[in-house]
C-alpha cells in the first residue's frame, strides 16, 4: 500500500468551510486540516478543534486574506496585499520586517484557541516558502519539532506551469533549507489544479493517486452545504466535498493501493 496524508486548507475561513472539514475529519476522509487563525470567526470556530486530534491541525500562515493581527504589521498593510503583490516584493527584498511578528501573533492565536502549538506548519497560497518569509517560519518548525509542507515538487498530472511557479517561489529552496536543518517533510505535494468548478475532480484526483509518492501529502479545500459569501474557489469547495465524502473516493483509494496517513 502507498501512503497519502490528505489536508484541508482553509478551517476558519467560514462555516461551510468549517462544516466541511469537520464532516470529513469525523468520516476519517482527511488526515489533517490547516487554520487560518486571522478570520475574525475564528474564536468561535477554533475550540471545535479541540475535539481533534492533536496531531492533525495545522496552522495556515497567512499573508494574502484580511488583515493582519499585529498592530505593526498593520501600519504598512491595513488589509494583506494580494499573492501577486506579496509575491513581487518578496523577490525585490521589499517585505515588512513586521512580517516575523505577524507570524508568531498567528502562531500564538492559534495556541490560545486550541490550547496546543500546531502539528505542522504551511501557508495560505504557499507563502511559507517566500524570500523573506523562509527563514523565520523555518525557525519556528525547527523550534516546535513539526514538519513544514514541502512546495518543492508537486507532480502531475496537468496544471503544469502552475505545479512550476510554486516550485519556482521559493519551494524547492525550502525543501534545500528543510533538508539541511533535518526538518521533516512530505516527499511532494499534490492536489493543484485551477478550482475551475466545472472540473472533473474525482479524474484529477485519480490522476494525483497515481503519481503521487508513498509519504506524499494531497491538499484540499471542501466545504459543505453551499459556498461562503464572497469565497472565490466555493464552488469548487463544494464539489470536492461531494467527491471526498463520496464512496468513489474510497473505491479510488483501494483501486490505486493507497492507505490514509498523517502528515
């Protein structure tokens, strides 16, 4: 049998989202789910996670949706810049200082609410592996003993110059920095497409089980019962939940020999 852990991204974003990832949890569908701990819901979402296991939460560090928690961070962006922009200032060496405060006011969040550290760390939009962000979230990682997600190789199948650019954005460097501080981490990343919500996503899904590598880890974005207000992807949240807590999920995992594992 071939090894997956399969997260979702995104819990505390909003409660379809939230819905979603918990159904999932308790059908044993997902292995793990990443927070996003800035969401202004997120004191009232984040003690449901109390009730997981505390190996299986994660936290989603975020730079690129709502606002920023520290007050410093704050003075240079009232409201978080999109991906394009943190992007470009990343490779131009022009990111806030405040951004290493930024994160540790998230980390702590995310320890206040559940009342345990998280067991992995990524980033919304795969920040974590940015110039400029690297550095301090490889610290925290090492700090904690937990494992970051690997962005550095993200096989097929299609989606191409997308699976490029998140390599090309600082993920195969981290993977260098991960391997050189004796870091764990998945061996690839899967999961990538354009959330077009017409997609057949049980086809890409059996794409991603037949190239994925034993240990890989698969990342998602359910939700249940209809998109949350002005979530761009919601649609396709809302397909991938129907296939992920459909029995032709579980078919596809025992037709390519895969077993659900943790991160």
């Amino acid at each position: 049998m071939k090894r997956l852990a399969v997260c979702a991204d995104d819990y505390g974003l909003g409660p379809a989202v939230d819905r979603g990832i918990l159904a999932l949890v308790g059908q044993g569908r997902i292995t793990a789910l990443s927070a996003l701990v800035t969401a202004l819901r997120w004191a009232q979402a984040g003690p449901a996670l109390r009730e997981v296991g505390a190996d299986i939460t994660g936290l989603h560090f975020n730079l690129t949706e709502g606002e920023p928690l520290s007050a410093e961070l704050r003075r240079h962006w009232p409201r978080f810049p999109s991906l394009g922009a943190v992007i470009a200032q990343a490779f131009l060496g022009r990111l806030p200082g405040a951004l290493a405060g930024e994160f540790e006011a998230q980390l702590q969040r995310f320890i206040d609410v559940t009342g345990r550290a998280p067991a992995f760390i990524d980033g919304r939009q795969h920040v974590h592996a940015l110039p400029g962000v690297r550095p301090f979230v490889l610290e925290a990682a090492a700090r904690l003993g937990v494992p970051l997600r690997n962005t550095g190789r993200l096989p097929g199948p299609g989606f191409a110059f997308k699976r490029r650019v998140i390599e090309a954005c600082g993920g195969r460097a981290l993977v260098a920095e991960m391997r050189a501080r004796g870091l764990r981490a998945a061996p690839a990343l899967v999961g990538v497409y354009g959330f077009d919500p017409q997609a057949d996503y049980r086809a890409l899904m059996r794409g991603w089980l037949g190239s994925a590598p034993d240990g890989a880890l698969l990342f998602c974005h359910p939700a249940q019962g209809g998109p949350d207000a002005g979530d761009a992807i919601g649609a396709a949240r809302v397909r991938e939940m129907a296939y992920l807590a459909s029995e032709a999920f579980a078919a596809d995992l025992a037709e390519f020999g895969v077993t659900l594992s943790g991160v």
